[in-house]
C-alpha cells in the first residue's frame, strides 16, 4: 500500500491534530484480507503502514480509529 495521505482534524475540544486515511479497503489491501476486530490484527496493520512510510505517532496513537481517518 502507498503512503495513506495525511489530513488534519479537530477534536471535540476544537484542538487540532494531524490524521492518516486510511480506508477499509485500504486496511484490507495493506493485510492482504479482512482485518478481523482483533489487537493482532491492528499490530501488523501499525508494522505494514509504518514501512509503508506512515509517520511514527501511529505506534502510539489512542482511540485512532472512526468511520474514517486514523487520528
């Protein structure tokens, strides 16, 4: 998978932050199947996306996931 492009948020609080997209079929693509809801699962998708070039904050990023953007 190419590079997710980069997009910038705001939260709740009106804070901005930096965000990947990635979509579904995207997430799909990079794993080579479905992504089964599992911790394993995001693991390999972080390591997959990181060699792909995604910025390092991925490994650490908490509650990153909505309907579309990795923030």
């Amino acid at each position: 998978m190419p590079y997710p492009h980069k997009k910038l948020c705001t939260n709740e609080l009106g804070n901005e932050h930096e965000a990947i997209y990635v979509t579904w079929e995207n997430v799909e693509a990079t794993l080579g199947r479905p992504h089964a809801g599992d911790p394993e699962d995001d693991l390999e998708l972080v390591s997959k996306l990181l060699a792909a070039g995604a910025p390092q904050w991925i490994e650490d990023a908490k509650d990153w996931i909505d309907e579309d953007v990795w923030a």
